[in-house]
C-alpha cells in the first residue's frame, strides 16, 4: 500500500468489518478492492487484516 494512504484503507477496512462483520474475508476484500479500486497486490494484506479483526470481535462478543 501507499505509504500516505494505507492508514487510511486499513482503518476504512477495520470499521466496515466491525459494521458489516462479514462471513467470508476472502469475499470481502475482493469486493473492497474492486469497489474502490485499491490494487490487487494487496488483497493478502486486507485479507489478514480482515481475519484479525473479525477474531478480535468474536472474542469480544462472548
């Protein structure tokens, strides 16, 4: 990610997954890509990111 903006896309990634808490982070992050345009390199990234959150959430949760 770009170093000015990956703040940015992590944080945005963050609060959608605490918003959306989604099923499949594969998905969801393909689908964030796509929808605004981030480059593919860093779906592995976002992915890991994604799972990291919905673990801290699940934790919380219980």
């Amino acid at each position: 990610m770009a170093a000015k903006g990956s703040n940015e896309v992590k944080d945005s990634v963050r609060e959608l997954v605490r918003i959306y808490r989604p099923a499949n982070p594969r998905k969801f992050v393909k689908d964030y890509v796509k929808k605004y345009r981030i480059p593919g390199g860093y779906e592995d990234v976002l992915t890991r990111l994604v799972e990291v959150e919905m673990s801290k959430l699940g934790g919380s949760v219980s």
